[in-house]
C-alpha cells in the first residue's frame, strides 16, 4: 500500500519537476541574453533543439560509459569566446539554480565535466585555448581549454631546448590536467606541471577576474594540486619552462613471465625512485598470449625516457639496472618534442602536426589508484598476474610510474599535492571495454575492483592514498567522519572560515550540494583514507583536510596521464 502510495505521489509531481527545470532553463537563457555585453552569446550556446547540440556534447567525452542515451544531459552548453561570457554564464547559473560543470579536455574517469544528476550548463573552454610562449624568459600563458598536445607543439614550434613536464597523452585539456598536478617523463627531474605554475587567471563565483596578485597566495596555493574549480574558473596558467637537451633517448624493453619479468619488476621497485633524475622507468603491464597455444602471460614493458644520449644512458643502466639487459638496438635517440610522440604512441616518422588533433579516442573503461611505499613481494606480484588471467582482463592495463628525484625534494606542503617523498611510485589501474550494455559495465567494474581490494596489504594505508585526477567514485567520502586540520595545533572544522578566509561567498553553500552528492571532493591533493576521510600530515597551513567545489563550478576535467 505505501509503495502504491509512493508511486502514485510521484506521478503527481513528475509534470512538475519537468515544468520546473523547463522554466528554470528557459530563465537561464534569457538571463544570459539579457546580460551579455553584445548579442555574441547567442553563437556560443547549444540547447537540446540546436541541430549541432549533440556533436558538440560528444566532441569532448572520452569515456563512453557516460554518453549513452540515458545518461543525464546538459540544458545548455556555452563554449564561450571570452572572460566576459565566463562571468555572465555564471551569473545567470546562480539566479535561475543551473550548475555549472567545466569542460577542458572532456578525460575526466567519471565524466563529472559533463554529467550531472541536476540541471546543469556545461562550460565548455574550447574556444579558449591561446598559447603564448616567451621564450626569453622561458614561460608560457595558457588558456584552460588549450590540450597538452597543442602546448607542446607551440612551445617545439619556439625552441628547441624548452619544454614542459606535463602527461603523455596529448588530447589532454590544461585546464583540469594543471589544477590536479598533472605528470609526465620528467616529473623526476622537474616535478609535476603544477609545481611549474608560476600566475593563474581564475574568475571566482562573484565574477571576479583575478591573477595572483588580486587572489592572493593562500588561494594561488589552492589551485595548484587541489582540484582548481574547487574555487573558481581556471581560464589561463603562466608556466615556467624547463630546459631540455637537444638528444634524448627512449626505449621499450618488453619482459613476459617466461622471461622473467616477476624478478625484474622486484629487482625495478627497489631503484625506480633512485635512479639519476634524468632517468624515468615507468612499467605497462598487461596480459598478452603466451608462446604456449591456448595459454596466457603477463608483460612487463619497461617504458624510458633518459634526458640525453645513449653513451650516456647505456653505461648508467648496465651499473643501476642490468637485470634488464639494456642494450645499444633498444635506445632510440630522438629530440625532446619527438619523445611526446613517441610516448603518446604515433607511428614512428609521424608528423607535429599531429599534436594538434584534438580527436579522442572513445570506448568505455574505468580506473583506480594507489601509491607504492614498500616493494611489493614476489608472491604479492604473482597474485596480480592471477587476476590478469580472469576473462575481464582481457583489456586491462596496469601503469607503474616512478617517483623520486625532483618529487622527493618538494615538501607535501609546497602545493596540495601532499604525495612526495616515501613513496616508490604510483598505480594506474585501468580495465577497457567496448561491449554494449550493463552486464558488460559490472562485469569490468567488479573486476577492477576486486584487484583494488586485493592491493590493499601492498600499498599505502592509514589513509590508503590516491591520484586526484584519476578521479574514483568508488572512493566515498560521505562514509568518513568529519575531518579536523591539526595544522599550527589548532583543529577547524571545514566551513564557513574557509570561505570567509578566502574571501569566498558563503552564501553559496547550496552550490555545493551537487558537488558533495556527487561524492567529487578535491581533497586539495590529500591522501584519501579507507573510511572516506581525506587526511594530511600538519603542515605550515591551517586548511581544512578535504574541501568541496566552493564555487558553483566544478571544473571535472580528470585526466589520463
């Protein structure tokens, strides 16, 4: 009888709600028409009824798990041309209760940039993707919607002993890349992307266009490694370049069990983080066939870059790591903007220009996390290789990416990107699929899950660690307690202080609420906890130990690396 009751009620109220979120949409976009400083807004927004609507929804999103015909859509789509229509889209967002999801590169593991369980606008920054490189003064501007791809090509197009320490895949947006710490092959020897962000442009949810300066340091702090929409807009980043020579070397060595990969992956995990700062080593494991018909192994692509020539690098790996059988035939030299090439995975001889197609590559996957602070033991290893052999990991992949170096030297309070020294390297856990359907969906989810759960006793734990832009949903904040910051010996409880301290509106705290329900908590960078919690060590900062989007943006663009 209650269920009937229930069912009933909420027939009643369906005409409703659709009657609502029609009204609140219509509202939007006269607001935005009302306000815009010229009738340019009119090009830059997409409703449902547009024609070109759907292909611009879908030029941006890489995960097909969230473009299927039930997954929720946007009431609009603004690709604005300029701040001014930034700031009136968020205008007009909080009058009529529409949030705003920030679109760069469309990477995000979740599709927070472009799903929403609320009506909801989509910011996408497509048209704003300028680059100006100074090669003088070794920086660059970046504007938020500007791929890693098109930055490289610029800064290669300038100079040919400058580059940037960015990820490898090239379709990337900077926008969400830079705000979540974004890495690549020279994070041991430059750290990460955002410990290269030297000014910013963010527009906070007042309408304030503000840079360093006007922002303040505690804020420009924030950022950097926390999850930038956490306070505002990123519309642009400074970015100091790193040098780099003209001859660098690459190799892939492929090791299957048969080979004995085991024993090298152990032998790897004790010099991964020792290695000489131009040396990165990172490890791609994945199941393959075996040279037994009907059988199945593992490999280990041992996948290098080395900041200089083979003469150099061949006699360094025979005495730090000649469990690996490096020799001359392996090495491929190439200069700096031909290894984002090569370890974007172009055909070699391929053209630069390449760099500049910002096509993705769609299909359905998801992935997972973990930091490495002790050698995971043989017997731990083989346990990995048993679940490779499942049926779901047929197109799984396992990414081991060497810390150390630069990242060691970097203090965890520096920016709030807390996993620095201690640790050996990160795990990248991801498991693709193109099969249709929710049997296929559970089927790879469960997969993926249970080798996390099998993880547990060989990575980091008292909190279990994670990459904020390998952005987990599994990862639930709302189970954890309240959180306290310890930090100057003084606990304060997230809130309000946060927001008057940064002089944020805390009259927005109903924007919040969708990020929240989401379970999307930035963290700032900080380590999230089996019980849900985000925790840090104390540091010269008294900040809260997660935060919430504090504006009514959420800037979900969480990357592949």
């Amino acid at each position: 009888m209650k269920l009937s009751v229930s069912l009933f009620v909420f027939a009643l109220l369906v005409p409703f709600l659709l009657a609502t979120s029609a009204y609140t949409h219509e509202n939007f976009l006269q607001c935005l028409i009302l306000h815009s400083r010229n009738d340019s807004i009119s090009k830059v927004i997409y409703t449902p009824s547009n024609s070109l609507y759907s292909s611009v929804l879908k030029s941006s999103i890489r995960n097909t798990r969230f473009s299927t015909p039930s997954t929720p859509k946007p009431q609009v789509i603004v690709t604005p041309l300029g701040v001014s229509q930034i700031q009136e889209t968020l205008s007009c967002s909080q009058k009529h209760g529409m949030q705003v999801r920030v679109r760069s590169g469309g990477h995000d593991y979740e599709g927070l940039s472009y799903v929403s369980r609320v009506p909801f606008v989509i910011l996408d920054m497509i048209n704003l993707r300028n680059i100006s490189v100074d090669v003088e003064n070794s920086f660059a501007w970046v504007q938020s919607g500007a791929t890693l791809g098109e930055l490289y090509y610029e800064i290669a197009e300038q100079s040919k002993t400058l580059g940037f320490p960015a990820g490898v895949c090239t379709t990337i947006g900077a926008g969400g890349h830079f705000s979540g710490g974004g890495y690549g092959t020279m994070l041991r020897k430059y750290g990460l992307a955002a410990d290269n962000v030297i000014d910013a442009h963010l527009i906070d949810v007042k309408g304030r266009f503000l840079d360093r300066k006007s922002m303040g340091e505690d804020l420009f702090w924030a950022v950097r490694g926390g999850g930038g929409a956490s306070f505002g807009v990123i519309v642009a980043w400074k970015i100091k370049l790193v040098s780099v020579p003209s001859t660098v070397t690459v190799f892939t060595v492929n090791k299957n069990l048969e080979q004995n990969a085991t024993k090298i992956l152990h032998r790897w995990q004790y010099i991964a983080d020792k290695f000489d700062t131009d040396l990165f080593i990172r490890v791609i494991l994945t199941g393959v066939s075996s040279s037994q018909k009907g059988n199945r192994t593992v490999q280990a692509s041992f996948n290098s870059l080395y900041l200089g020539g083979k003469d150099k690098l061949l006699p360094l790996m025979q005495e730090s790591f000649p469990e690996l059988g490096l020799v001359s035939e392996d090495c491929k030299e190439m200069s700096w903007i031909q290894s984002i090439l090569y370890f974007a995975g172009f055909p070699s001889g391929q053209s630069l220009d390449v760099l500049l197609n910002r096509t993705l590559t769609v299909i359905s996957y998801k992935a997972k996390s973990d930091y490495v602070k002790n050698p995971i033991p043989e017997s731990g290893l083989e346990g990995i290789w048993q679940r490779f052999y499942e049926k779901e990991a047929e197109s799984a992949v396992l990414i081991l990416n060497p810390y150390g170096g630069k990242m060691s030297e970097i203090s965890e309070s520096t920016i709030p990107f807390p996993h620095r020294a201690g640790n050996i390297y990160k795990i990248q856990y991801l498991v693709y699929w193109s099969e249709e359907g929710t049997a296929a969906t559970e089927s790879r989810v469960s997969w993926i899950r249970r080798l996390y759960a099998y993880m547990a006793p060989y990575v980091s734990k008292s909190p279990r660690e994670a990459y904020i832009n390998y952005r987990d949903l599994d990862i639930d904040l709302r189970k954890g307690p309240t959180v306290w910051s310890k930090s100057r010996g003084k606990g304060r409880r997230f809130g309000a202080d946060l927001e008057e301290g940064l002089g944020l509106d805390p009259g927005l705290r109903s924007s919040l609420r969708p990020g929240l329900d989401l379970g999307l908590r930035s963290g700032l960078g900080l380590r999230l906890g089996h019980n849900g919690a985000c925790r840090s060590r104390p540091s010269s900062r008294s900040w809260p130990q997660w935060s919430s989007p504090i504006s009514a943006t959420v800037l979900g663009v969480g990357l592949l690396d």
